[in-house]
C-alpha cells in the first residue's frame, strides 16, 4: 500500500521533471534556453582574429545608414583634437619632480615649474602642467605648442563601433531577443540568410513537433541566430579596433628627435 502511494506521487513528479530537463536540453540546443545570454563564448575571439571576417564584416556594416539615423552623434567632428582621456591615457600626469632633464617653464603659461606641480611630458620630450596642455588639446588642436609635433589620433576607427553601440545601445543583454535581432537586422540585412538557412534545418517533421512540445517558434529560432551571428561580428570588430587603437597609441608614444 505504502510502495501504491509512494509511486503514486513521485512517477508523475519524476515523468514532470524528465520532461523539464529535455525541454531544456532541446531549448539549449535551439539556442533559446531560459539562461541564455549574448556573452556566450564567441569562437572567432581565440587567437587572432580572422581579418578577412572582419574586413566583410566592416563592409558589410551599413555606415552611411547608422551615420543618417537619429539620436546618433557625428563621432569625426573632433577629429583634429585629441580627447583629453585619449592624451592622458597616452600620457599620465606626473609630478615635476620626477623628471629628468626638463624645461624649468611651461611655455602655455610662462610659469615656473616647482616640483610639486601636475605635468605631462610628451612623446618629443616637451613638458606642459597638465591642465594647460589639457586646455591647448581641447581647445586648439592635438599639436605640441612648441615643436608642433602632431599627436593627432584618427578616430574613424573606434567611430564603427561607437555608431554600432549608439543604436543598438553598448549592453546587450538587456532588449528582448526579437527587438535585438530587428536592431542587428538593420545593420546586416544578409544575416536573414543565416537564420533562414538554420530554420531550414530543423524543418523536418520530427523537430517540428519537438519545437512544438518545447514551444520554440520559428521567430525565436531565427531572432537567436541573427543575434549569435551579429554579436560575433561585433566582438570581432571591437578586437580589431582595439587593436589598431592601441598600435596608434604607441606610435604616438614613440619619441622623435626634437628639431
Ligand atoms: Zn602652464
Ligand atoms: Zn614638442
């Protein structure tokens, strides 16, 4: 009697929790489990990047349109000046004191140096206080006021991913799915082929009643490809700025002989 109850409540407990587990198994498989995330692991993020990807990619994205869209800032108008965070990034502040062989006057202000002051020396070895060289870069332009060296860093660069993260906003894993893969859509209209081509897949009659019974709709299918896809692409992009950004940082920190 006891061994009718038992079994009574915990076979269908036990038939419940199976089923749960393969609709998450499935789920997980289609890509749309419950714990999904965008910062899945993306392949293409080991090792180098693959720069034949990313010049596709960087085609592929609609710039012109992105650039034309409300709400988003022309990221070149400054272009000659360089960002303060960009300057000082390059070139952190430092106290009088701790260098060598500099000038005793900042040439901005016609000051004195004492040791205790904030300075920025850069790369031609020409030193400023960091608040007139902050007020020289934002003001006039991203040239050393003695020797004229140019510290200008082109920004077009960065300019991609900041129009990508101006419309699609930089975190992604707050929107829904659907209203992501439409914001993605917009930016790379090929990646319908992909999804469609992956729908195409599980269209047989076995995975359409295993889509059914684990409520997987063909929107959710194809929204969850388009976001994979389109959130590598975005990752391989960003590395490659990065990259290129940081190449150009050290060009700009490389000292040349002073004329
Ligand atoms: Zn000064
Ligand atoms: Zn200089």
């Amino acid at each position: 009697m006891n061994g009718r109850i038992f079994a009574a409540i915990f076979v269908p407990i036990a038939l419940v929790a199976v089923f749960l587990i393969i609709v998450f198994v499935v789920r997980s498989r289609l890509g749309i489990s419950d714990d999904y995330h965008l910062d899945v692991a993306v392949e293409q993020l080991d090792g180098e990047p693959n720069l034949e990807e990313y010049e596709n990619c960087v085609s592929l994205l609609q710039m012109d349109k992105l650039k034309n869209s409300n709400g988003v800032r022309d990221c070149d108008a400054k272009a000659q000046v360089l960002s303060l965070n960009e300057l000082h990034a390059i070139f952190p502040t430092r106290q009088y004191q701790e260098l060598e062989n500099a000038s005793d006057s900042c040439v901005i202000c016609q000051e004195k140096f004492n040791r205790w002051n904030n300075v920025c020396q850069l790369a031609c070895s020409h030193v400023f206080h960091t608040r007139c060289i902050d007020h020289w870069t934002c003001e006039n332009s991203a040239c050393c006021p003695l020797c004229r060296r140019s510290y200008f860093m082109p920004q077009d660069h960065q300019s991609k991913t900041k129009y990508i993260q101006a419309v699609l906003g930089p975190t992604y894993s707050q929107l829904s799915s659907a209203k992501k893969a439409n914001s993605w859509l917009e930016l790379y209209p090929d990646l319908t082929r992909d999804a469609e081509a992956r729908l195409g897949s599980f269209n047989s009659s076995f995975w359409k009643i295993v889509r059914k019974l684990c409520f997987v709709s063909d929107e959710s299918i194809t929204s969850v490809t388009i976001i994979n896809s389109a959130h590598r692409r975005y990752n391989l992009i960003n590395k490659v700025e990065n990259i290129k950004l940081e190449h150009m940082r050290n060009e700009l920190r490389q000292a040349q002989p002073t004329i």
